[in-house]
C-alpha cells in the first residue's frame, strides 16, 4: 500500500527514488515488527531477534527489484 501511494504520486519514475519508495517501505515493516516483538519476552534484544537477522536479505531484495524494473517496466509498456 504505501509503495503504490508513492508509485502513484510518482516515486517509481527514477531509479533513486524507487529505491527511496522501498526503504520506506521496509523501514514502516521494521517499525511495526519491532513493536510488536517487543511485547513479548525474548532471550535477546528486539534488534537481534527481528531487525539484524534480515536487513542484508532486505536489501538484497531492493537490490534485485531495482535490477528487474528495466526489463519488467519494458513488458508492461509493451
């Protein structure tokens, strides 16, 4: 939901702000995750349990989205 609000206010037209668009998006994933897995007793700290295990797999995931956008956007224009 919050990518397309950005998509349609024209966030996905440059590479830099698509990336932007992503971030937000997963900075808004992390922050009601970590709110919530903070409710509950863990044998370390939220950061550790819901934050640093997946930040790099997030990241390669924008990675690979801005990789696949030329070629998919051409499909689609078609």
């Amino acid at each position: 939901m919050i990518v397309g609000a950005l998509a349609e206010r024209g966030w996905t037209r440059t590479v830099p702000r698509a990336v932007a668009a992503m971030l937000v998006r997963e900075l808004a994933i992390y922050v009601f995750g970590l709110i919530w897995l903070a409710r509950f007793p863990l044998p370390v700290g939220v950061l550790e349990a819901g934050f640093y295990p997946f930040i790099v797999g997030d990241l390669y995931k924008i990675a690979l989205a801005v990789a696949a956008r030329p070629p998919i956007t051409r499909l689609v224009t078609r």
